[in-house]
C-alpha cells in the first residue's frame, strides 16, 4: 500500500506568495496520489512552521514529506531534521524548489509560475512515494591533523589544535619554518620586527610535543576521507606514510616577479618592495627621490583582483626611508588602507611628508630611464595635470600569487581553485575557511591576501573547524552513495576509474564496491556503468522515471 | 537692555538705510543704542590678506571700547561679527599677540580681555529679545507675504568658532520673518554665498553667483529676499539691475529688504524713517500692499 | 595648515561658488599643491584671489584642513613677498590705515533718483579713532613686526 | 567540561556558538534584542553571490535554537563577571517579555489586533511594527514580546487587546525580569556594531530631506521582505526611483565626526546594492559616488569590475560637498567634483543613499566595563595584539569576534567566530588537564 505523503507549501514571505497562487498549489496538492495531507506555511524555515511539520506528522500519521519552498542546498538539511525528530528517517523527505526555480524567474507571469509550481510539486510527490530510508555509516576520526605549510597560519593552526590535545603534522617545503614572514624586515601597521613575531612561534612549535614538522618536505599522496585520510610525504628524500583525520591547507602564497613591468630586471634602480626592504634591512638608502607605483601587476586584465596588503606594505617602508632630506612619492589608484589601524597608518605616512598622487589604470606611469635618474610620468588626477617625477629610486608594490604547486595539491586534494589560482573555500560568506570536501579546510593567503593578524585568525579559525569532528570523535556520512550489484557486476572497472573520489575498489572477487564513507553520491559511477550494475541511493532510476514522468503528465 | 552699537564701515558708509532702520526700531523693543566713540574698522577686509596682527588689532581694538563701556558689542555686519570672533579666539590661544596688542592699545587708553559679549542681529532679536517682545511689537502683521531668508556665509560659519546660527540647516532669520505675521518659505541654496567680497576681483562672478540666488527666489514667486548682512544687500539690492544684465534676464525683479525694515513696517513705523527709500530693488508693490494692510 | 593629510575627497570645491565659475580655481588642487610644495606656482597663477571667503570649504572640510585659511595664508605671503595682487587690497589697506575705515561716509542714491546722507536720515557722526595718528602708528609696527 | 558564554547573537555570535555546541561545549547565548540574527538579518542580499541574505542565515539561526548544547538568553544583558579564564562567574539579566516563551507559538494574532503602532527597528525605521511584536517573520525564537514603553497596559494602564486574542494564553504582564547565574570557562564577545546617524553632515539633508537614505534603510527598501516588498518607493511620494546615487565614507574617513577611519565594508555593499537596483530595473542610473575604491577582499575586485562593465554601475570618485532638495517635487541636486577630471557637476536623482561609518555600538562602553575588558579610542574592543592575538581581548579568556573590535565584513566575522571558539577550547582542554 501506497506510503502516505505530507506536501508543505512555503509562501517564504512574498518571494514566493506573491507571485505563485499558493493556496491553488495548496488544493491541487491534495489531489495527487498518495498525498494524505497539504498546508501552506508563510515560513516553513520558521521554528513555527517546522512546528507544524512535526504536528501533521504526527496527527496524520505521515511517511513521506514534502516541501516546497526554496533552494535544497540551504535548507534540506533543516527540513531532513525535523522530519528525524518527529521519527520519519530523513531520506524520506524530497524538496520542491518552487522559489529560485519557479517565482523569482517567472515574477511578470504569476499563472504560468503557478502551473510551473504545481509541476514542481508533482514531480516531488512522485519521487517521494518511492523514496527508500537511507542509514548513514558512521566513521571513527583520527584525532590528529596534517598541516601542509609551515608559514604563520599553518604554524598557529597547529599550535591551537596541540592547544585542544590533538596531534599535528606540518609538512613544509622550505628547510625552515616560517613561510613569507621570514622575506620582511619590519611589518606594518607597527613596524615591528619580523623576527619578534617569527621566533617565538617557531619555538613554541618545534617545543611542543604533540607537534611534529617534516621540512624540506611535500605531499606525494592523499587517499581516504574525513576522519581517515592515508597521506604520503615525500620528507627530505625518503617516503613518509601516515594517517590524519583532518587536513588543513596553509601552503600561502608567493610574491609577482614583476617580469617586464615597468622596465624591471633592466635598471638596477627599479626594485620591488621586498627588495626596498632588503635594502633598508643591510644600511640605509641613499636614493634622495623615490617613487613607488602600486598595483604593479595587480587589479588588471591578467591579475583582475586586488592584493590586499601592498598599499599597507608600501606605506611601511614609505614611513621607513621618509626623511626630511629625501622626497618620497606613492603612486596609487585606490590606496587600500581599509579599518582603524590602516587608516591611522595613512594618516601617519601623510604627516611625515610621504606625498601622495594617484594615478589612473588606463594611464599608468611611463618610465623613461635617463642617467641622472628615472623618468616617471603619468597624469595625475590629484592636481589635473600632466605630470613628471625624476626618481632616483622606483619600487614596485606587486601583488600576491598563489604558489606554484598550488593546482597539482588541488587535484591531490580534489578541491577546488577560484579563477585567481587560490583555494576556494566551500562558500564564499558562511563557510570562508571550509572545502566543500568534509575535513578539509583552508587559512592565510593559501586562500586570498590577506596580512598576518588575518591570517592567524583564519588559522585558528580552522583549528576550530578541524577541531569539531575530531573532538566528537566520529562523524556520519550521507547516506546517498552508491551500491554494486555484485551479480551484475562484470569487474570491468570503469566506475574505478571515472570515480572523482576514489570511492570505489575492486574487491577480493576482482568486483567492483562502493566504499560507503568516501562516496559523495555524484552518480557519475552509475551513468557510466555498462552493466546497470550501480544503484544510487536515494537517486534510483525508478525515483528518477517517476519524476520524470510526473514532469510530462498533464493535470 | 543696553548694548554698545557698531553699525560697521559698510553700514554706516552706504548702507544707511540700514542703521536708520535699526534705530528706529530698537528703542521700541526696548534696546538702548550706546554710541561706541572712536570705533574703527573690524579691520577683516584688508588685513586678513595682508597682516593677522594688524587684523587682531583692529577688531580687539573695537572690542576693548565695548569692554570699557561694560557693554554687549551689538554689530549690524556678518563680516564684523566673525572677524571680533575669529580675533577672540585667536588672543584667547595667543597670550604673546595678545600682550602685543594691549601694550598698543594703552596708547589710546584701552585694554583688551576678551570679556565683551559679541551680539549678531539674530543673537539680539532672536535669542535674547524672543517671540514673545518681537510679536509684542508687530501691530501691522506681515500676514500673507512669503519672503526668502539669506543668513549670509559669516552668520553662520564656520560653525567651529560658534555662529549665531545652524551652519546648514539655518532657521532664525526664519523665525524672525514669521514672527513679523510673514512666512518664511525654504528654497534651494539658502545657505550660498552673495559673492560680494569678489566685486573688486571679478565683478561678472559676483553677478553670477548672486543672480542664481535671485532667479531661484523669484523662481519660486515669493514677495522678496530678506537679510540682515550689508554685504549681502549691497549686491542682492544694490546691483540687481546690472545682474539681471549680466545674467540675461531683464524681468529679474526680485524685492530686497533689510529684516529691521520688514520689521519695522510691521511695527507701524513709517517708511521714510526705516531708510526704504534707498532700497534699489523694485519694492513699492511690497510696500504698497504693507501700506494697504 | 595641515594641508599634507589631505584626502582629496573633492567635497571643498563641490559647492564651491567660484570653482563653478573661474577656470583654475580649485581648493583641492591648491590644498594639493600647498602639500607638493608648490606655493610659489600658486601665488605667481593669482588664483588665490578669487576666493570669496564664503568659508563652505573650512566649514565642510572632513580633515578641518580649511583651504580657505590656507588661502589667507598664501594671500599674505604674496602680498610680503611682492607678488602682483589686485590693487583693491592696497586700496583697502591704505583707506583704513589712514583713516581707519573702509570707506568715508557718502550721499547714497534714492530710487527716486536723489541723494540722501546720514544727516539727511537724522543719523549721528560716522565712528572713526578718536587719534588717528596712534591707530595708524600701532598698525604700522604690528605690520613691521610681523614681516 | 564548562560552558562558554557567547555575547551577541549576529552571524558572528552565531558561528562561534555553533563551532563550540558541536564539538560538545555547552553555550549560552546572550542576545540584547528579542531575536538573534543581527544586521545580516536584515540585509537583503550578500554579494558575489547574491545568496538572499536572511534565506542563508534563518537555518543557522534555527541551528542555534534547536541545538541541545545552545541555551538562547534573549532581551538579556550581561551586568556582572568575576573570576579568571577557566572560572569565570557571570550574571545574565533576563528583561521580562511580558510573554510566557513556553506557551506563545509566535502565531502573530496579538500583533496583529494590538493597537499602537512603533517604528520597526527591523525594518529600520521605515515600517512599523506594534506594542507586541514578532521581531520579523524568520525570528528565534519566535515568540511574542511587549515593548512596555509603548504597551497602552503598560503606560495607560488600558487595552489588554493581547491578552484577551492570544489563543495559548501566553500574554504575561506581570512577568519579572529574571537573573541567570553561570560559571564559564571563556566569554566570547560577538556585540557588532551600529551605523552612524549623518543627520549631524547637515549638508547632506538626512532627516530633513525625506529621500535621503542611510544604507541599511535601503536594504530594508529594496528587500522583498520590506515595507515596500521591495519596490523601490521612495519615502517623499512614494513614486518609484530609477536614478540613484550613493555617497562614501558618510561619518568615515571623517576627523570632524570622530570616526577618521575607513569602514571596510562600504564600498563593496554600495556596489551589491547597486547592482540589486540594476537587478530591478536594468535601464536604472545608478551613480557611486567614492574616494577610493576598497576592492581589498577575495572577489571583491571581480564584482567591482561586473557592477562597472555588465551592470552599468556608473562610479564618480569624489566626495560630493552638498545635496539639494526641490522644495516642491523633492528631487535631489548632488553637487560634487569630479576629481578625476577636476570637474564640478550637478546631478539630479530621486533618492540619494548615504553609506555611513561603522561605529561601535552604544552598549560596548558599558559591557567593556563589566568585562573588565580595555577598549580603544573610539569604544570598539581592543585587541591584544593585531598581528599575533587578533581575536583576544586584553583580558585571558575573553576573546573577540566580528564588528565588535572594528569594521569588519561577514566572511572575515565568520573566520574570527571560528577562531574564537578555537581559543575557547584551548582554554577547556587546559582546565581539563588541570582536573
């Protein structure tokens, strides 16, 4: 006998119940097989509306819920919890995304919105009725964590989570810990010594016993999931095997060569600002006229974002090699000291004499390199005019990139890289730190620039988000995977290989099977499968026809 | 009450019409006019581009004689009012300026301390007079007549040395036309400059700065602009013809009055005695209508 | 004058009512010019005259740079430095200098077309310095003093 | 292990209450208004992606309410603590309700029979709300409360309307304000922070000219949840307003306001509602009045460059100097130079918008205090240390998250959440192994 199926439509306020005639989909709901109940809610996201779920479920003995309202992707796992609650098992609830899908982009024809919805709905109830309870397998968590680069975010990321009793492993590329914190001098907005911030974490480090760090070295391999990631490291030369539950990525970035800009690399007296800093660190400069021109290399059609630190970084040696015999000029377009300590930095730098004029993107400044100094010039929208400067020093403010190898530890890693070459993090407002991937997370400018204090917070932002599944122990994975029907199965291994997560392996039998933890249900394996021998859960092919069918049935 | 009077270079020079209206009115509202004897220029008009001492000189020179007479300093001139505020403040922060001036003013028997209260127009009608005396006063109210209010840039900044009124958003010269039985409308720009102090360096600016004044009051179709600033009125009265010229609109009438004349019609004082006669802009069918009232 | 921490928002000459109307006049710029040492460029140009002191700059200025006062600042040091500036300042200066007003009390036109002077309106005397001499003596030295 | 006490419940409060609840650690979460949600609540959308503000926010909140480890104070101050990291003792006072939070089921009769009528703060100002209220539709909890200022029981000793309609009898007018005591082991601070009132930049005309609008006003405007649904009707008549402006640094970057500093988020919510007005209406003009662009942030840049090339977002950089109003049709005049060029212009639009300095809120002086914790010069908490202790205030086991310590933006709040709740489990782990 047919399960007995609960529709609840969302008015979601007015973005869907000004356009959709919600009562008609309410009514129309009712008629279609199987359904033993139907409301509308004007929040079903509000606590009283998921109130009213778990009521009905009760009152009309429910087995199947449906909702329609807006997007899976924010709100099903609420919705699956309430069902749980009122004990319907959460893969026997299905969603109707009758707002994204239907009433925002069908706004100026509220009738055909409402046929559309009335679809959406049908399709819905259809699939539920064949929706099967899924239990989800729970897997033990490795309390311990890799952490691959040794720069300030990884460094403090490891600290925290040594902090919360868990065992670490940094894996880093160079022969000493400390990443680009170890390239500055000096850092702004104080102008401290690099190295009063730098040694004491790399003490701390290296002194904790809970903390062990693999220079010279890099990851070779990565296999598994949450809780249970198999990690090899190629340390110094000889192969490393461990297991971790958690990964954490802190591999940072690396500073633009600026190669052809602005006549670098062809004139001694055009650096950049690490070089500036270099000079400023070993004596003093004696250049009497100096020039920086920001964004060398940033905000352009090459590189379209903005670097974040370089402004502050340009106005720290600004106010270092400032003097009352010298005349220091920062060529800017927006100059980028953003929150309270920038912009009292600003204010700084301006008051010890450092002039500022701005430049324009589309007229950047020409360099004319003569003997008695270099040619700069540009027109200046700060005094209207045209303008030339003759620098005896010009220093180049370029921008962040992400590091070399950041794509082949992508792919090992199977996360994503925005269209900049940095880390993507799973979303880009509540979940900055987060992979899409469970146990994987993301800090310091391996993510985006971003100055130390920011990248420490992110740090130990990750040593939380690490840190959860790991003091918890144990984790549960979606139950929406795959299975092998062994008796259809003729071992040829084509899942094997297009699985993107190494999810599936051949087993003693030389048959295919799904390793349930690491699936992440994106039925690639069942599409490809020459036999039909693949079932995904949750997306059987009869749940599919159904729907299907539904969308081509006329009411 | 009883306040040492400084009409001011410009007021007692040409703009006589003005302190006729003012003496005329203030014995009326009970305000006794002390004559300050040997009072100077303000000295902002030529010294402030050429000599700070000498500018702080003169204003705390004029000050020093209300200080003597124990007396508010009542001044008809914006400009007057913050050149003795700018000076005030200024000798406040610098004791050696201050010390300079005074061993010069003991040698025309005066002494500055800076104890002398500085009144502006709106100071002495508005605040310390109040609602209650000025409408006390009105036996022929203004009723029906809707007149622009012009502060004038130096009554009312820079705010950080105090004003007699808001720096943007200025209202007693507002109250003080209602007061009279007349409404004062808002409109666009209130809160400009006449110009005038441009009338030696480019005389076509100053037409143009105050002909957009003028073109937005009689845009608006209201019976007249009013200010208190001899300054102002110079170039919104007195040169209205040649800016209707220079800004091509030869039906530019607009009606231009001191406040203290529009109040003392309002007072029933006759015509002659509030210096109406010298206004240049086209006021008779204001006054015909007062008249008529 | 604080003219180095100049933002160059562009709010002082955005109702500025000479900006709008004189080629060249333009407070931020000369805030900007003060700031890259170029006061000289500024008071040969004679731009610095055309201000009408109507003090929307120094009033609205986010900084409180005030160009206006760093006009006055610029117009002195012109003036002391011999630069070519509109005769009116001397006009002005010499008149109250010696006679300790702006200008003397004169017969003012009626619109009826007749002239009337204070005694014609029943005013009292205009104010002058009781001793000019001493006025005009105490000018002179703080003038000296200060150059 | 002891509890943690999380004050403030904006999406920073939130995600540090979460982050400690799901590893286990008990949570208080102490919240000033009647719901929790924030600011971000009442933002309509967030830019890249566009996701509808309160629609990516409401399930964290219902998160937060239905997670066993997370207690809710709401209409609660914290007035006391004592003691050090790993034993602090703290006083929560519960402001009464007048509403019984077991029996109401936020059904909304009660405000939708009772009488008087208030400015909604949710709304900004713009819509109203009633003497009992919902604070807004996705509210947690949802529950009823009384603003016993404006309640006609409370101030005239008449009405009772909410009493007699309220199906589940909860209207409760006798109800006390209530003291919680708890010993925690860290406090994290998540107080946000509030927006400056540019009715004082007279020359701008906010308060006198009715189609001056502050930022966070226009998200309520634009937003489909709003007074208007969304519809861009301007306050003056209501005619709806295709030619824009927004204005920068409104307070910020100020020296005369107190607030000389740039407040990081601007420029790019400037160009998010921008191009929400272009998403209304493409054929808009919509004008971003700047000093300089602050594209400082991942993607930030990349929007920008949308906004500018797919969009038409017209961006001028100056700071205009005055706003004028048409007396009769209410039109507005920008003056303002065009800085670029050297230009002055004038500009005529229906609505002006002004985005205004991020200030500390009014309540962190006083917290600061019970705290113990130092704030800076302009009352925002201060940090230990900026580079190596960004999220530590100058007192062990009270840390710092989100706007509460400076501007910040939601995804930067987020991480520090994050962070906070790391520092606080380091500091149970300690007390742990003390044990």
């Amino acid at each position: 006998m047919a399960p007995r199926i609960g529709v609840f439509v969302c008015r979601c306020g007015i973005n869907i119940g000004a356009y959709v005639d919600v009562p008609k989909v309410v009514e129309y709901a009712k008629t279609l097989p199987g359904v033993a109940y139907a409301e509308e809610n004007m929040y079903t996201c509000s606590s009283d509306g998921l109130n009213k779920i778990k009521e009905a479920i009760k009152k009309h003995s429910l087995e199947r819920v449906v909702v329609a309202s807006c997007t899976p992707r924010t709100h099903e796992p609420l919705f699956q919890a309430t069902c749980e609650e009122a004990g319907v098992n959460k893969y026997l609830f299905e969603m109707a995304n009758i707002r994204d899908q239907c009433s925002w982009v069908h706004m100026k024809e509220p009738e055909k919105a409402t046929e559309k919805a009335k679809d959406l709905v049908r399709m819905a109830v259809a699939k539920a009725a064949l929706l099967e309870p899924g239990e989800e397998p729970e897997i033990d968590v490795n309390p311990s964590t890799l952490v691959i680069g040794g720069g300030v975010a990884g460094m403090r990321a490891a600290l925290s989570l040594a902090e919360q009793g868990f065992t670490v492993t940094i894996v880093e590329k160079q022969k000493q810990l400390g990443g680009m914190l170890r390239t500055f001098d000096t850092l702004f907005p104080f102008n401290q010594k690099a190295s009063e911030v730098l040694e004491p974490l790399v003490k701390q480090v290296t002194t904790n016993p809970r903390i062990r760090v693999l220079t010279e070295s890099k990851v070779s391999s990565v296999y598994g999931f949450i809780g249970n990631f198999d990690i090899g490291v190629d340390a110094a030369g000889k192969e490393e095997k461990f297991n971790v539950g958690t990964i954490i990525v802190a591999v940072g970035a690396e500073a633009l060569e600026p190669k052809g800009l602005y006549h670098y690399g062809e004139d001694p007296r055009i650096v950049t600002q690490a070089q500036l800093e270099e000079i400023v660190k070993v004596g003093r400069v004696d250049a009497k006229k100096i020039v920086m021109i920001q964004c060398a290399g940033a905000r352009s059609e090459e590189r379209p974002y903005c670097s974040r630190i370089c402004c502050n970084e340009a106005l720290k040696n600004a106010l270092n090699v400032a003097a009352p015999s010298k005349e220091v000029y920062i060529l800017y377009r927006d100059l980028q000291t953003y929150g309270i300590q920038y912009s009292k930095l600003e204010q700084e730098t301006k008051r010890k004499g450092v002039r500022f004029l701005k430049y324009q993107a589309e007229k950047p400044p020409k360099i004319t390199p003569e003997t008695d100094g270099l040619n700069v010039s540009f027109y200046s929208p700060t005094v209207n005019e045209e303008m030339t400067l003759k620098a005896d020093l010009l220093v180049l403010s370029t921008p962040l990139v992400p590091v070399t190898d950041a794509k082949e530890l992508s792919q090992m890693l199977k996360v994503p890289l925005d269209s900049n070459g940095f880390f993507m993090e799973a979303h880009v407002k509540l979940r900055p730190i987060d992979f899409a991937t469970d146990g994987i997370f993301v800090c310091g400018t391996a993510h985006s620039p971003k100055d130390i204090g920011e990248s420490v917070a992110q740090a130990l932002g990750v040593a939380s988000r690490a840190g959860i599944p790991m003091a918890k122990k144990r984790v549960r994975t979606a139950a929406i995977m795959s299975q092998v029907d062994q008796t259809r199965c003729s071992g040829c291994g084509t899942c094997i290989d297009v699985c993107p997560y190494n999810a599936l392996r051949k087993n003693e039998k030389g048959l295919a099977e799904t390793i349930a933890a690491v699936c992440k249900g994106c039925g690639v394996c069942g599409a490809t499968c020459p036999e039909k021998a693949i079932t995904m859960h949750h997306f059987t092919d009869e749940q599919i026809q159904a729907q299907g069918l539904a969308a081509l049935e006329e009411d | 009450m009883k306040v040492a009077f400084f009409p001011g270079c410009t007021a007692q020079a040409d703009q006589i019409g003005y302190e006729a209206s003012v003496r005329a009115i203030m014995p009326k509202l009970g305000v006794e006019l002390a004559e300050m004897e040997g009072a100077a220029c303000c000295g902002y008009p030529p010294y402030s581009s050429v000599s700070e001492a000498a500018w702080f000189y003169s204003s705390a020179r004029d000050m020093a004689i209300a200080e003597g007479m124990g007396l508010p300093l009542f001044t008809l001139c914006n400009g007057c009012h913050l050149s003795f505020t700018e000076t005030k403040h200024a000798l406040a922060k610098d004791s050696v300026l201050k010390a300079k001036i005074n061993e010069k003013l003991t040698r025309e028997g005066l002494h500055y301390e800076g104890k002398a209260e500085l009144l502006h127009v709106f100071e002495l009608l508005h605040d310390k007079l109040g609602k209650e005396k000025i409408a006390a006063a009105v036996i022929k109210p203004l009723t029906g007549f809707r007149f622009g209010a012009h502060p004038g840039c130096h009554s009312i900044r820079p705010s950080s040395l105090g004003r007699p009124d808001d720096s943007e958003n200025p209202h007693k010269l507002d109250d003080l036309i209602n007061w009279t039985g007349a409404q004062a409308v808002e409109y666009p720009g209130k809160v400009d400059c006449c110009g005038s102090s441009l009338a030696s360096v480019s005389g076509k600016t100053v037409m143009e700065i105050a002909g957009d004044k003028l073109k937005t009051v009689k845009g608006l179709a209201l019976d007249g602009l009013v200010t208190t600033c001899p300054f102002c009125f110079k170039v919104y009265d007195n040169r209205q013809r040649a800016i209707a010229a220079a800004v091509g609109d030869r039906t530019l009438e607009v009606p231009v009055f001191y406040y203290t004349q529009l109040l003392g019609l309002a007072m029933g004082i006759g015509q002659e005695r509030l210096g109406l006669e010298l206004n240049q802009s086209p006021v008779d069918p204001v006054l015909a209508r007062i008249g008529g009232a | 004058m604080n003219a180095e921490v100049c933002d160059q928002c562009g709010k002082c000459p955005s109702a500025c009512p000479v900006t709008a109307r004189i080629e060249g006049f333009n407070p931020r710029q000369i805030i900007a010019k003060v700031s890259l040492g170029k006061e000289e460029e500024l008071m040969k140009s004679g731009v610095i005259w055309t201000c009408t002191s109507c003090l929307k700059c120094r009033e609205r200025c986010p900084e409180e740079i005030s160009p206006y006062d760093v006009i006055l600042e610029l117009r002195r040091e012109a003036i002391s430095e011999g630069f070519e500036h509109p005769a009116s300042y001397d006009e002005a200066e010499k008149a109250v200098t010696e006679t300790g007003v702006v200008q003397q009390p004169q017969p003012v036109r009626t619109r009826s077309r007749d002239r009337k002077d204070r005694v014609a309106l029943g005013l009292p005397p205009a104010q002058k310095p009781k001793d000019q001499a001493k006025y005009t003596q105490a000018i002179k030295e703080l003038k000296e003093a200060a150059d | 292990m002891k509890p943690v006490l999380v004050i403030g419940g904006g999406i920073a409060g939130i995600q540090a209450s979460l982050d400690l609840a799901d590893r286990g650690t008990k949570v208080h979460l102490v919240e000033r208004t009647p719901s929790i949600g924030g600011v971000m609540a009442q933002l309509d959308k967030t830019f890249p992606t566009m996701d509808c503000s309160i629609c990516i926010l409401a399930p964290k909140m219902i998160e937060c309410y239905r997670h066993l480890n997370i207690t809710i104070h709401t209409q609660s101050e914290v007035v006391g603590l004592e003691g050090v990291v790993g034993d602090f003792n703290v006083k929560i006072l519960e402001h009464p309700r007048s509403v019984d939070s077991a029996k109401c089921t936020g059904c909304g009769l009660c405000s939708e029979k009772c009488p008087v009528k208030k400015p909604s703060d949710f709304q900004a100002g713009l819509g109203q709300r009633k003497a009992i209220y919902l604070a807004f539709p996705q509210a947690v909890p949802l529950l009823a409360t009384i603003d016993r200022e404006a309640c006609l029981w409370f101030t005239k000793g008449i009405c009772k309307t909410c009493e007699k309609v309220c199906p589940a009898k909860a209207v409760d007018y006798e109800q006390k304000e209530n003291t919680v005591e708890l010993n925690v082991s860290s406090v994290i601070a998540a107080t946000g922070f509030e927006q400056y009132n540019p009715k004082d930049i007279g020359e701008y005309g906010y308060g006198r000219y009715k189609n001056v609008l502050t930022a966070l006003e226009f998200e309520r405007l634009v937003c489909a949840s709003g007074p208007t649904g969304g519809l861009l009707n301007r306050p003056s008549d209501g005619k709806v307003s295709h030619n824009i402006a927004f204005i920068q640094c409104v307070g910020s970057r100020t020296q005369t306001t107190g607030y000389p500093y740039c407040s990081a988020s601007c420029c790019m919510y400037a160009t998010k509602e921008a191009v929400l007005i272009k998403e209304h209406e493409p054929s808009s003009h919509v004008t971003i009045f700047y000093m300089d662009l602050r594209t400082f942030g991942k993607g930030f840049q990349g929007f920008v460059d949308r906004a500018q090339s797919y969009w038409g977002v017209k961006y001028i950089r100056g700071r205009p100097g005055e706003i004028r109003e048409d007396p009769s049709t209410k039109d507005l005049t920008i003056l303002y130079e065009n800085t670029e060029i050297g230009k002055v212009e004038k500009m005529e639009v229906d609505l002006v918008v002004l985005c205004t300095a991020a200030i500390p809120h009014r309540e962190n002086r006083k917290l600061g205090g019970v705290l113990g914790v130092e704030l800076d010069e302009f009352g925002f908490f201060a940090d230990k240390n900026m580079l190596t202790a960004p999220v530590e205030s100058s007192k062990p086991g009270i840390y710092v998250c989100g706007s509460c310590h400076g501007p910040r933006d939601i995804p930067e709040s987020v991480a520090e959440a994050s962070a906070t709740a790391a520092k606080a489990a380091e500091d149970a782990a300690r007390a742990e192994v003390k044990q």
